[in-house]
C-alpha cells in the first residue's frame, strides 16, 4: 500500500489495520505535529515506548493502530492535526461528523478539528432535510467534542421529532451520558407541555 504524505518533512509512518490486522492505511505525519495535537500520541512517541526510542536513534519511525474507521476520516483527521486544509471537504455527512468526533475523542486531539467541526455543524444545520439517524449522529458528535449548542441544537430536534421513545431508536447510537442528557431534556419538555396544556 502506497504511503500517503500529510507532512512533507514527516518523520512517522502511521499504519493503520483494521482488528482483522489489515493494513488499510499509510501516512506519513510529523511527529512535532502528532504530539502537540494530541496526549495519546504524545506520550506513544515519548522515549518510553519504542517508537519513541526509534525516534530519537534514527529520526524515522513507524507505529501502527488499529483503527476500524475508514481512511478518509483518518486523513481528515490528520490533515486537520497537521493544518493541512486543503483538499478538505466543504462538507461532510453526520455519519463522518460522529466518526471524525470519535477518533479526535480516542486521541484526545478535539481542539484542533473545532474549527472544521464548526463550520461542518453549520453547514449540516443549514441542511434542508435531516433524519433521524443523521440527528442522532450529529447530536452525538457534538457531545463527544463539548459542543454544547450543537448538543442542544441536535437533541431539541429529537425530542421535537421523534415518534416513540428516543432510547429505543437510539440505544445503539449514542453514549449512554448523552442518553442521559436527553432524558432530562425530554422530562423538562414534558413538564413544559403539561404546563401548557392546564
């Protein structure tokens, strides 16, 4: 698999494998820009582990993850850690919003993609038709990076639209703590109607 360049100076090969063990992904990064973006990376190109050693004897090292997330938003992903923005989508589809959250999530690098996200979230506001699995995704998305007027946005939907109860068409999207979060939101707006209605 060819070896695709984020940084041009870059001095990692980021493999990435699906659980199978496949190799699904290559690209060269820099370690300056993976370690300042994200503590996960920080400490796995420390001189503690190995990669980190190969670092520091050989200026060029290679770590694999396994990743089952797809190789476009792994791009995303480090074009944004590396302020690479172009050739960056203009927009992206809520699955890619929640799959781009939770890697930023599992690598502890949300601050670097809260710009994109942002202008990604307005752009999926803006959308003229939106169902609710897309909802449920960008609702999602939004609480894994703290976003907490998305999260209000997206789950107001929800309770809005929603025919039946949020936990069962959404048992298996979202976090448990975001559940939670909209089950207050869902009991305030019933008590709100019920005020409404006397």
């Amino acid at each position: 698999m060819d070896t695709e360049l984020i940084h041009p100076d870059g001095d990692v090969v980021l493999r990435t494998t699906s659980s199978e063990k496949e190799e699904h992904g290559r690209f060269l990064v820099s370690s300056t820009f993976m370690k300042n973006a994200s503590k996960v990376f920080q400490v796995m190109l420390s001189d503690r582990y190995a990669e980190g050693q190969a670092l520091l004897s050989t200026s060029a090292t290679e770590i694999t993850i396994d990743e089952e997330t797809d190789r476009t938003t792994i791009r995303i992903l480090l074009k944004l850690i590396h302020v690479r923005h172009e050739g960056l989508p203009s927009r992206l589809e809520a699955v890619d919003l929640r799959s781009l959250s939770n890697l930023a999530d599992k690598y502890d690098c949300a601050s670097v993609i809260k710009p994109a996200f942002g202008a990604w979230m307005l752009r999926a506001r803006s959308a003229a038709k939106c169902d609710i699995t897309q909802q449920a995704d960008l609702m999602q998305a939004a609480f894994l990076l703290s976003e907490r007027e998305d999260f209000r946005h997206w789950t107001a939907r929800l309770v809005f639209e929603v025919e039946g109860t949020l936990g069962s068409i959404m048992r298996d999207a979202v976090p448990v703590e975001a559940l939670c979060k909209i089950s207050r939101r869902v009991l305030q707006f019933d008590w709100l109607r019920s005020l409404q209605s006397t």
